[in-house]
C-alpha cells in the first residue's frame, strides 16, 4: 500500500466532493493518532506489549517531523502508558498534529486546500489531491473485505483503523453494500484471535490501537453528556 498509514487513513476520511471530512470530532482525531502510532510501530520505532507502548528496536529520527514529535514524547516518558492513556494524552495536541500531518501531506502532493471565506470569515476545504487514488484505495479495502483477499501490513492497520472510527460509510455510497462491508469488516477483525505468527504480531498492533481508539472515543464522549 502506498503512502503512511497516516496520509491514507486522512485520504479515506476526506469527502473528495465536499471538501470536508466523513468523520469528525473524536472520531477523526483519535482515529490520526491512532494511524500515527501505527506508523511509528510498523517502522520499528515503537512496540505494543501486554497493552504498553514501548520503544521498539529500531533506533534514530523518523522523516517526518510529526512522527519524530510523537515519539520524541513517548520514549521520554519515565513510565510505559497503556495505548488509551498515550491517545488521550496526544489528543490534547490533536489539532496542532492533524494540521502538521496535512502539511506534509500538501508538501508531498498528496492533498489540496482550497481557502474560502464565508461572511469575512476563513474556511479551508481539504481534498485528496488525487481522487483516483481514493478510488483505487476504497477498491483493494472492498476486494479485502468481500472476496477474502489477503491484506497486506499497512492494510490491515488500515482496516482495524475503519473499524475503530466507523469509517466503512467511505467505502461506498450504496447503504445495503456499506452494510454488507461493515458486516465483513466486524467478521475480519475477529479473525486476530486465531493469528499466528508474524501475522499475531501485525494482528496485536492492530486490535490494541483500534481498541485503544474506540475507548478514547466513548470516554470522551461519555465525558461530554
């Protein structure tokens, strides 16, 4: 797969008509730390064990500012967090990382900002600078999810990173076939139970951080009512 986990899990949640994103609050900046944490951890910079974040083996800077800030912050952590306390603690900062993701992102080609203003007052729209792309993302998530084809690393985080923000309403604007791809999609990530091997690593990494994501969410929510 082509990208960040990051780039395309943002690239997802943008609607390429309306310039605004499918998913919002929470959902959508919990669901980039997540991403980003993914990001972190398939590169070896970080490790999930018994539920913690801990540094991983691999050793230097990553080559993206955001990611280097992040993990900067965790490994200077004198304690090892559980993966909703990190999320709620980044998610102070949530603005300030989406907006430096989607700078690099501008910087990379991969999305374009149209600023408007509505009665004197600033509005950006966001689009995937590429909408083929989107398309072509949305299909390989589809052949996944319906005909049982083998998902790749990145891919799977990606999915357990749909499941995590209810992302599935991009995959499709039929309502019956969204349906039928949340119901593959609930089925695909039951399966890390029965992972093995590599796969269990790249399984573990996924279930913690989608469920790392979606207690964010309810507890925040929770907090607000």
């Amino acid at each position: 797969m082509e990208n960040r986990i990051c780039d395309n899990f943002l690239i997802l949640a943008l609607n390429p008509r309306s310039g605004n994103y499918m998913i919002y609050g929470n959902q959508l900046t919990y669901g980039l730390l997540g991403a980003l944490l993914m990001d972190l951890m398939t590169d070896g910079y970080l490790a999930v064990d018994n539920g913690r974040i801990v540094p991983g083996e691999t050793k230097g800077i990553p080559s993206s500012a955001v990611l280097d800030k992040i993990l900067s912050r965790i490994t200077g952590n004198t304690k090892s967090l559980q993966v909703t306390a990190w999320i709620r603690k980044l998610g102070i900062r949530s603005g300030r990382y989406l907006n430096e993701v989607r700078a690099e992102m501008i910087a990379n080609g991969l999305v374009r900002v149209v600023r408007k203003k509505i009665l004197f007052i600033p509005w950006s729209l966001w689009y995937p600078a590429d909408p083929g792309y989107r398309k072509k993302l949305i299909f390989r998530i589809q052949d996944i999810l319906l005909t049982g084809k083998e998902a790749g690393k990145d891919e799977a985080m990606l999915l357990g990173l749909i499941y995590a923000t209810k992302l599935h309403k991009a995959l499709s604007v039929n309502r019956d076939k969204r349906k039928r791809l949340r119901k593959a999609l609930v089925i695909y990530m039951k399966k890390s139970d029965v992972a093995s091997g590599t796969d269990k690593i790249i399984r573990e990494i996924q279930t913690t951080i989608a469920a790392g994501v979606v207690a964010s969410i309810s507890a925040s929510n929770a907090a607000i009512h």
